[in-house]
C-alpha cells in the first residue's frame, strides 16, 4: 500500500519537487532496522508523504517483533497541496517554512533529508551574474543539515539525499564532526546525479579525516562511491528508541486550516465537550433547611457564595441576591516602655474575613436596577 503512494507522486512534480524514487528507497530501507522501542522519524521536506511512508512501512517489515513496532512518522511541508495530502499518510505533519517550526533538540531517531537543491534567495539575486556568482547565498543542501542536525538523537541515523557535487568542504567537514559509520552510495536514479549518505550522529568534536577524504572522493567522481542496492550485508543501522513519549513539534505560526484540523483531531479532549457534562447541576430546586439557620449556619453560607437568588422582602421589595466574602486586614500597633525608657514596637496583622450580601433591586419603580449592598 506505501509504494502505491510513490507512483501517485509523480502527480506533485512542479516547482522544483521531485520526489525521491523507488529504487532508492527500496537501497536505504535495506540499511535500517527499527529498535527494541517506539521511535520517531522525521523528513522536514516531506512532500506529499510518500518517502516516509515508505520507509515506516519497510521497518515494520524488518521488525524482529512478533507486533509491529511503534512508529511515529512526522512531516514538514512548505507547499500546501503537498502538506495536506501528507497529512493522510503520516502521523503528524506541518504545513510551514521549516524554519517556521520547532522540534525538540536530540528527539529524532531517524532524519530522511532530501532537501531542495541548489542556491537560496539572496539579496543579490537581481545582479549581473558575475555579481551574483560572487555573491550567492548558501546552498540550499547545506542549510537544512545545519538546520536538521540538533534535532537528532545521539546514536539517531542521518539520511541525506544531495547530488554528489554538493558535498562541499562545509558539508564534509559537518558531516565528519557530527557523525560516525559515514557511508556514500551513488543513488539508482541517475538524473539528478544524486548520492546517498548515511551515518550516526555523535556529539561534536573533531573532523574525521576518513570520512572527510570518503566524501571528498565521492564529490569528485560518481565512480568513486559504489551504487546503492538491497544487498546491504554489513550490520544494519539501527534507529534508536524514542526517550520520550511526545516532544515538541509544532509552528510558530498556524493558519485556519490547520487549526481547525488539528481541534477536529483532539475533540475528544478538548472542554467543550464535556463542558454540559462538567458544569450541568441537579435538575429540580434546592431542599430546604431542616431549621431556621443560625448566623453561624448564615456565615458559612455567606462564605460559600450559597446565599444567593431571587428574594422578597416583608414590604414587598425584591432582589437579586448574591453572597460572598471577602479577606480584610486588620492591623494593630503597640508601643511598650521599659525601665530604660526604651522603647518597642508590637506589630500585629490580622486577616478577617467579612461576609458580604450583594443585590440587584428587582422592585418595579424609581429603585429598579438599583445596586445594593449588605455587610
């Protein structure tokens, strides 16, 4: 059913998308195996879903479990046709600039990387072009593994989809201090002249001189990485198990739609579902007092905010009732003398509580509306 998603794709190829292949997924799924728990995986340029999908559903095959293991597939998506068809197929996905959204650092086990390739939108982009080849913003490829980097999980697995001529001495030099087990594998699909990496992040330190030379090797010629297959016969890469149950994954900035996607998805537990059942009281009216209360009872009523209603008095003036209480500090102040004739204070603060009757005149003439108190 995930690869029925793949051949839809080809639907959503415009403005420079181009989702990843078949051959290619098939390659990378051979080299992953899901972990003893519930992981996570994100593709931050997920277009219409497919990719991910793909792969969530080829670890549930590789799972040595006898029950699928759990996995939570998230998305973010800047191109809205795009976006809310990934909402069908993955778990949670965002429809936003990716620089629009947080994720928890280090809450990632898995990140699939196929960003867009080629220069940002710079300042520069209207010059001449010798001006402008001077004067270009960053490769888009290496934005997003910057970008992408902090959010996995030490031991979590990188697979960064660039073309081989991309890997530049930044991009090298990133890759060499922040992971370990560096692979490179010439993708099937040869038009875009891509290349597979794929390793385990580490914390920071120094540059790996191997695997900056392997990456530089690849960058030069596409001869000098092997190509990628299903014969993946060394050990597998194993996507660790989420520390978390939930992490932070949200915009900062949420539009109508997806608001209103998200209330329709958490009905169940929002309030006002529940509100008549939270806050419906006892039909039919209040039982009276078995006796006349005493100005204690009344106090304790009054503090209760139980006094309250409709009420009429004996010269036939009605209110709206409505106890309450209210704290007053009460505060005292002694001066004492000793034989020195020095002197001391005493300083006593003291909270008194005071009842207070509040009402509303209901009686129709010249007082209606009238607000009266009773202390």
């Amino acid at each position: 059913m995930a690869l029925m998603f793949a051949r839809n794709a080809r639907n959503f190829i415009k403005n420079g998308y181009f989702p990843t292949d078949e051959a290619t997924l098939e390659g990378i799924i051979a080299m992953l195996r899901p972990g003893p728990g519930p992981c996570r995986l994100l593709d931050p340029c997920c277009g219409e879903g497919s990719a991910l999908a793909d792969v969530r559903h080829g670890l549930h095959q590789h799972s040595a479990a006898q029950e699928a293991p759990a996995i939570e597939a998230l998305g973010i998506e800047f191109d809205r046709e795009r976006a809310w068809h990934a909402k069908q197929c993955l778990d949670r996905v965002i429809h936003a600039d990716m620089h629009d959204v947080i994720v928890k650092p280090r809450s990632i086990g898995l990140m699939f990387l196929n960003p867009p390739y080629g220069y940002g939108v710079s300042d520069n982009a209207n010059r001449s072009a010798a001006d402008a080849e001077a004067g270009k913003a960053e490769r888009l490829e290496r934005t997003f593994l910057r970008k992408c980097t902090p959010y996995i999980a030490y031991g979590g697995i990188m697979v960064y989809i660039v073309p081989h001529y991309a890997l530049d001495d930044e991009i090298r030099a990133h890759l060499a201090r922040n992971y370990d087990d560096v692979r490179v594998f010439m993708a099937p699909e040869r038009r875009f002249r891509q290349c597979v990496v794929i390793g385990r992040r580490r914390k920071a330190g120094n540059a790996t001189r191997a695997v900056q030379e392997l990456l530089a090797r690849a960058q030069a010629s596409e001869d000098q990485a092997p190509g990628l297959s299903t014969d993946f016969v060394d050990a597998p890469y194993v996507i660790p198990a989420a520390e978390e149950a939930d992490c932070d994954f949200h915009a900062v900035r949420i539009d109508a739609d997806q608001l209103a996607h998200e209330l329709d998805r958490y009905r169940s537990a929002l309030l006002w579902e529940g509100l008549e059942n939270h806050f419906r009281q006892t039909a039919g009216a209040c039982r009276p007092p078995l006796r006349e209360l005493t100005p204690w009872h009344l106090a304790l009523s009054l503090a209760a905010g139980q006094v309250s209603g409709r009420f009429r008095s004996a010269d036939g003036r009605e209110f709206l009732l409505k106890g309450d209480t209210f704290k007053q500090k009460q505060r005292t102040v002694v001066t004492e003398f000793n034989d020195k004739g020095e002197a001391s204070q005493v300083i006593t603060l003291l909270d008194r509580f005071v009842p207070v009757i509040n009402a509303i005149e209901f009686t129709p003439d010249h007082r209606l509306g009238q607000i009266v108190k009773i202390a």
